[in-house]
C-alpha cells in the first residue's frame, strides 16, 4: 500500500524541487538560461508548477542566486580561514581561490561568462551588487589573517582579480587561475607597507 504525502507536504516538497532545480539551471548554465521551461524540465514537474508557486517568476530567479552566492561566499569562507599568516603568496593565493570557482580552467570560464551575461537582468545584476560588499569585506579579512598591510583596498584587489580573469580569458591562457594569483601577488608585493 503507497503511503500518501498529505497536500500541503506535497506542495512544499515541489516548491522546494523547483527552488532546487533553479539553483542548478543559475549554478550551471548561468542565469541567463533561467526560464520557467528550464527549471520545471531539471524538477521533472510540468511547466504550470513554476508559476503556481512562483507566480513571479523573478522570486524564484532571486532564492536561486541566493542559494548560488552563499555557496559562492561558503567556499571563500573555508579558503580564508586558512591564512593565518601565511604571507603575500598566501594572501594572492586565498584571494584567487575565494573570488574564483574550484574545477580548473572551464569552471572560471563558465563563471566570468555567466556572470557578464547576468548583467542583462536586473535581478540577477542586483544580487550580483548586492554580492560585492561581502566579497571585499572577505578579502579584508585574508589580507588582515595573511599579515599583509596592503595600500591597495579590497575593492581594488576584487578589481583587479575580475580584470585579470578576464583578460587571462580573453587571450586564451591555459590557467587563467595562475595568471590571475601571480597579478594579485605582484600588486600585493608592490602595495605593502613597510615598516
């Protein structure tokens, strides 16, 4: 005898595959792939369940980047608690790890090409803005653990980390993740105080 999920059990169980899956559409394809047919395809519900629980369809969009940035600040998290100090290599090394995705060279690409595409929606752009406070006080936080008295801000070292990407990306460097630390390193090395 098939044991029976009570209705609302039932509800809750689909809104919560259905926020599930638009984490995986925004987490893979980006959220510039995010569309009601996507999400209810990846849930395995039909298409009308996204609109009945999400009747705007940005309310979902909003929950899954959310779910997407804390994973995102969760493993910058976990790279900055280990600089206790560890120095100018060590603080170029963390910032690299916590501002770009773990997976090589494809996971970087993916991430800066989502990323630009995001702009295009304002719910997507306003999480993404909303996401830059956090990273740069994260980034104070390596400098402050590594030891490193930098005159460079957060903000700029957030700038420069994002403008190296993108440039070791655009000219076809096979790690832009080693192109990207060995820039924070120098910029590091050039902007620390002495005492």
């Amino acid at each position: 005898m098939a044991v029976r999920v009570p209705r609302q059990d039932r509800g809750q169980l689909r809104r919560a595959a259905l926020v599930a899956a638009a984490v995986e559409v925004v987490g893979a394809d980006g959220p510039a792939a995010f569309s009601a047919r996507a999400v209810a395809t990846r849930a395995k519900l039909p298409l009308g369940a996204v609109s009945y629980y999400f009747p705007a369809l940005d309310d979902l969009l909003g929950e899954a980047l959310a779910a997407v940035i804390a994973g995102w600040l969760a493993h910058g998290e976990s790279v900055a608690a280990a600089t206790k100090g560890a120095g100018i290599i060590g603080a170029a090394t963390a910032i690299t790890a916590a501002v770009l995705p773990s997976g090589g060279p494809d996971a970087v690409r993916n991430r800066y090409e989502h990323l630009l595409a995001a702009g295009r929606n304002p719910v997507a752009a306003a999480a993404l803005a909303a996401l830059r406070p956090e990273l740069e006080a994260l980034i104070a936080r390596i400098l402050l653990s590594a030891g490193v008295d930098s005159h460079l801000t957060p903000d700029a070292l957030l700038a420069l980390v994002d403008g190296a990407t993108l440039g070791a990306i655009a000219e076809g460097a096979v790690d832009p993740v080693d192109r990207v630390r060995t820039t924070v390193a120098q910029a590091l090395r050039a902007s620390t105080r002495r005492s």
